[in-house]
C-alpha cells in the first residue's frame, strides 16, 4: 500500500513535469536519488512487516503444534497405563468363569454353562481389544531403529506365522520381486502383520483364496500392495477404512476390533509414507502403502 500511494502521487504530478525543460545538474539528480531512496525504504519496511507478522504466525503455530503433541503423548500415555491396568481384573473374571465351568458344571445347568460361556467370549474379545491398543500406543512411542530390509523376505515370513490359519485351506500367496526399503523391522513387520492378516480373514469364503504382495519404484517412493480376492468393502466407506474401531463388516461375519489398520496407517505415516485402500463388495480388497525410496531421518518417539 505505501509503495502504491508513493507511485499514485508521482503519477499525479508526472504530466507537468517537460522533460525537454528539466536542468540536469546536481539537484535534479540529489532528487531523484530521494525519491528512489524512498520508494526502497518503502518496500524494505513492506517487506520487514510481512516477515514480522509471517514470524508472529510461524510461532503461534509452533505453540500449538506442541500443545497438541503433548496432548496426543499423553493420550497415548494414557491409553498404555489404563489397557495395560485391564489385564489384571479381565484376567481374574477369565480365570473364575473357567472355574465354574471347569469344576461345577454338574451344578449349573445348560443355561448357566451357557451365560458363563458367553462372559469368557467377551473377555477374550476384550482382551484382542487390549492387546491392540496396546499395539497401537506403541506403534506412536516406539524408537524406531532404521535399517535396510528385505521386504519380500520379510512378507514371507510373515505368512508362515500363519499357517495354523490357512491349514486345510486353498490359499495361493505370492510375492513379487519387490523393491527392498529402509524402516524399523519390527513395526513394518507389524505392518504385514495386520495387511496379511486381513486378506487370509477376510478370503475365508473364498476357493481358492488368492493372496498377492507386490511393490515398485515410484519417483521418489516405493509402492507397496497387499492384494486379495475377498469380501472387499464397498468404496463409498473408504473414510472409514482407517478410523479406529472402524469396522466394514458385522462381528458376525468377521471378527476383529477395528484397530489393525490404524496401527497400519501409524506405523506407514511414522516412516514418512501414506496408505490408501481400493475395494469392491465380494471382488476383494487392495491395501496400498508407501515408504521413501532413500533412507529417511529418524523420527522422535
């Protein structure tokens, strides 16, 4: 606006001034000089109080950046302390509900045996609950120690951590020839974990189950897929996908808590990636990731 005004005024007196009749000497150039000097001292004090005001947000935003990362520490602080204090009472209402069953059934009778059930089945889902929770608190406290890895090698291992699950099953699982990339062993194996995990649940109606895990280089990322040809989800649910304990499928269908793929989701953002999922009802699922192709900065707890 200064600048503006300055050059409005010039303007405005421009058409009297007859360059034909202007002296070049001395003074007229001491004037022009003024006026330069001027105009520049105009735009330095612009210049000077946008950066001023861009520092004054800059710090705000810093304030409220740390705000919020205390906060979500302490949350997650918080969701550690309260999942792991659980186990203890959760434990004891397990073990005294296996009691009656175990050494006074002759005393109740099918209904009772039934309720008691019932109790156990609900603990344990309240303990898979717990677990991942815990899993999820972890996933955002975790030091991540960074190392170049084999994802293929690290995918396959994955799945025969599986084999109890897919035993007397069709499962045809295949892993391409995948780029390898840096990251925290532990956590990406998690990452399979929950992705691999998923599709041989999620293909349990399926003969055969087809399973596939693929990934390519990608500018400056590599991008990986866990692809299924199961139950699927219908695409207008996808901001859903990885809300936590947000689930596309009743309990009855499929079980699960809800957290696996924002523990997926965690873990990928951590390392500097993102994740995205694409699906159609009863034609499977495709769960995609990205990591930084070079090796990234070590992030903080």
């Amino acid at each position: 606006m200064v600048i503006y005004s300055i050059l409005l005024s010039l303007s405005s007196i421009a058409p009297t001034f007859n360059a034909s009749k202007l002296p070049i000497n001395e003074d007229y150039l001491r004037l022009l000089m003024l006026i330069v000097v001027i105009i520049l001292v105009a735009i330095i004090a612009e210049r000077i109080e946008k950066i001023r005001k861009l520092n004054d947000l800059n710090r705000q935003l810093q304030k409220q950046s740390e705000k919020l990362e205390d906060a979500n520490q302490e949350l997650e602080a918080f969701a550690y302390s309260v999942s792991h204090d659980l186990r203890v009472p959760l434990r004891a209402i397990d073990g005294f509900s296996r009691i009656l069953v175990e050494d006074y059934e002759d005393k109740l009778d099918e209904e009772g045996i039934r309720l008691l059930n019932i109790v156990r089945e609900n603990t344990a889902k309240m303990g898979h609950l717990i677990d991942d929770i815990l899993l999820l608190s972890r996933a955002s406290r975790q030091e991540m120690l960074l190392n170049e890895i084999d994802m293929a090698a690290l995918a396959r291992s994955v799945y025969d951590e599986f084999q109890t699950d897919v035993t007397d099953r069709d499962v045809e699982f295949t892993v391409g020839d995948i780029p390898n990339a840096y990251g925290d062993r532990a956590m990406l194996g998690q990452v399979f974990q929950n992705l691999i995990g998923n599709a041989i649940k999620f293909t349990r109606n399926k003969n055969p189950a087809i399973i596939e895990v693929g990934g390519e280089k990608e500018g400056k990322e590599i991008v990986y897929y866990v692809k299924d040809n199961g139950a699927g989800f219908d695409m207008k649910y996808i901001n859903k996908l990885f809300g936590l304990f947000q689930r596309l499928h009743s309990p009855e269908e499929f079980e699960g808590t809800g957290v696996g793929l924002s523990i997926v989701q965690r873990v990928i953002r951590r390392h500097g990636g993102s994740v995205w999922g694409e699906g159609a009802v009863g034609e499977g699922a495709t769960i995609y990731f990205t990591l930084p192709k070079d090796k990234p900065k070590k992030k903080k707890k």
